[in-house]
C-alpha cells in the first residue's frame, strides 16, 4: 500500500499522475510501445516534449525573452555548468552561502571562476539567511547565485531580490511551490526530483540575452546556446523523465495552478510548524522569517529517541522522515504532491509520540 512518504528526493509523486502513467504504461496512444521505447526525434514524441514545455511556461508565466531547456546531470552539474559559461565575462561571480548546497556550488564553481563569498551563515549552522538586496555586491560580478530553499537545512530567502547583476538561482527543491516573477532572474535551475518527477532531469529557465553570451569556446553540449538550438535535443534527453514532467506539469494546471499550490503548501507548513513551536517536546532551529515551506527540519528534546521515532512513524506509514545523515534530527519534506491529509496525520503521530515517551 503507498504510504505518506517525506522523502526530500527523489520525492513523492502525485498518485493522479501515477495512475495516469500506468493506464499508458506499456502502449502509449495506440503507437505500439510505451514512451521509454520510443524514438526522441520521433512526430509522437516531439509533441510530447513540446506539450510540457509549454505547460510549464504557461504554469510559471515565463516571458517569452526566456528560454526553457530540459538538460541531463541533476543540479550539481549545474554547479560547474554555469561559471563554465559565464566565467569569460568578468572572470569573478559572487555567492550566498546559506546551506549545503551553496557550500557545494562554491567549492565546485571555486574550480573555475574566482568567486566572493558576499555571505554565509555556516557560523550559525545554516539557520538563518540574508536579505540579499542589503549585501555588498561585487562591481565586477558576472553573476549573483544563491539558493532560495535550502533543502537540508529547511532554511529560505522568501523574496527574490531586485539587484543590478545577472542573478541566478537553485530552485531544485522549490520550484513550482508558488508563482514567482521570472524576469527578476537571468537564470533558474532545478533538478527535477523534488517537485517535478522522476530523477534524471535538470530544468533550466535563462534569459535569452544572457544565454547569448556562454562561452563559444566550450564544446556544444556544454553551451546553453546550443541546447537551446536543438530544442533540447543536442544529444539523446531522459525522455521517461521529460514525459513524466509533462504528466507533472498537467496536474498541476488541473488542480488549480501555482495559485493553489501556494496557498496549500502556506496551510501545510504553518499547520507543522505551529505544532512544533507548540510543543516543548519537538523544535526548529531556523529564524522564522527564513524557514522553508518544502522542507520543515525538526528535532526532539532527547536524540536518543531519534530511531525509535523514525521506527515508530515508519511503522505508523509515515516514510523518510530521518534528517540529512550531515545534520541529524528529522526533516519532514512536503512538496506539492504532500496532500495536507499527510501532514495531519504525521502531526498525530508526533503528538501520540510524545504523550508516549515525552
Ligand atoms: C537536491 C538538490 C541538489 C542536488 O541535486 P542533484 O540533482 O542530485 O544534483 C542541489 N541543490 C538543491 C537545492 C537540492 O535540493
């Protein structure tokens, strides 16, 4: 039986879009195959790929000086592709450390680019994050890159900064919770297993005239430029996880778009946080200001009970809710496919855990 299942990604996906898949698993439209056996160059195919771009430009209301590639290589390849790319314009780039994955795509982008580090919280364990509009930006940044949701942590920078520089954001584990402005970014990233689908696909939303200055010295499949020329399709793309998107995508403008996405997940992560803050049993380390609505990390009073709980609530059919194994506690991730019903039921289980060993 499918269980509520918290896992921070590859996450859950909705049960809809899951039934959906299986009514066209094994013959997809009378082609005679599934989708996963056939050509991506294909008619059948290319609309299939077509239709969930536009889907998602018509979700997120991406301008149309935007380009939207469907790339391979998570959103850590990211971390290298974008100063790869960009790097010859001012040979620096600025950074905001608020998390893991910051930490991660400044060691890696470290490789390339000569970057300032304009902030980290690492001091304070990742639990608080800046206003960035209130930063010293660098004169000479080619770009400015942040994490509006840090996963790990659960910590977030809820307003998109208006700044004066490209700026470029990992929404790997935040996109498509809530409408956002587009045109305040140069370039968007998102590994696709948090709050889009299956593994295996990375989404990058770039403007166009920004994409127009990659490094033209950089073999094809490296350059934006030349991913976005063959429509995605320089070479063979996950064309399982594109489709699965596509169904993603779909789902989402049915149930009522971002619109409604944003108000359930505002419900379900002030209903969590609230019991938490109420207890004196469970706790959440991060500033409120900059707490994630995706990913809500918590830990109980006494850590020796950590595996019991985790025992506990796996049992009770609640799933993944252990922590990152480099911080510890609990992390109970709750992206759009988590219907408010499962954030109840988890809180139940808290309450009924700690009447028991609180
Ligand atoms: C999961 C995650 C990553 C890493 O994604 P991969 O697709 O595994 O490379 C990077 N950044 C954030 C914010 C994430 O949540």
């Amino acid at each position: 039986m499918r269980q509520w299942n918290f896992c921070a990604g590859p996450a859950a996906i909705s049960e809809e879009v899951l039934q959906d898949l299986k009514s066209e698993l094994l013959e997809y439209k009378n082609s005679g195959t599934s989708v996963m056996e056939m050509s991506h160059r294909s008619e059948i195919y290319t609309k299939i790929a077509h239709e969930a771009k536009s889907d998602l430009i018509e979700i997120l209301n991406i301008p149309n000086n935007y380009e939207v590639l469907f790339l391979q290589g998570g959103a850590t390849y990211q971390f290298s592709m974008i100063p790869m790319n960009f790097k010859h314009l001012t040979g620096t780039a600025d950074y905001v450390t608020t998390g893991t994955w910051t930490k991660k795509a400044h060691a890696e982008g470290s490789k390339i680019i000569d970057i300032n580090e304009i902030y980290s919280s690492e001091d304070s364990n990742f639990t608080c994050a800046p206003d960035i509009e209130k930063l010293e930006i660098s004169e000479n940044a080619s770009y400015v890159h942040y994490c509006p949701n840090e996963t790990i942590q659960g910590n977030a920078i809820h307003d998109v900064p208006n700044i004066n520089k490209p700026l470029i954001a990992d929404m790997s584990s935040v996109i498509l919770s809530e409408p956002i402005d587009i045109s305040k970014f140069s370039l968007i990233y998102a590994g696709a297993q948090k709050n889009i689908g299956p593994a295996g696909l990375t989404i990058v939303i770039i403007d166009k005239e920004f994409m127009s200055m990659d490094d033209n010295s950089l073999p094809n499949l490296l350059r934006y430029s030349q991913h976005s020329k063959s429509n995605s399709m320089l070479n063979t793309p996950p064309t399982f996880a594109w489709y699965m998107a596509g169904k993603v995508f779909k789902w989402i403008k049915n149930s009522g778009g971002l619109d409604y996405f944003k108000e359930l997940n505002h419900k379900k992560a002030s209903k969590l946080y609230g019991y938490i803050d109420g207890s004196s049993f469970y706790s959440n380390p991060v500033d409120i200001n900059n707490r994630s609505i995706m990913n809500v990390t918590f830990v109980l009073a006494e850590s020796g009970l950590d595996s019991l709980f985790l025992e506990e609530s796996n049992t009770n059919g609640l799933l993944s809710l252990k922590g990152h194994r480099s911080i510890g506690g609990m992390r109970a991730s709750i992206y759009n496919a988590m219907p408010l019903k499962g954030v109840e039921e988890l809180i139940e289980f808290m309450k009924y855990f700690e009447s028991k060993y609180g």
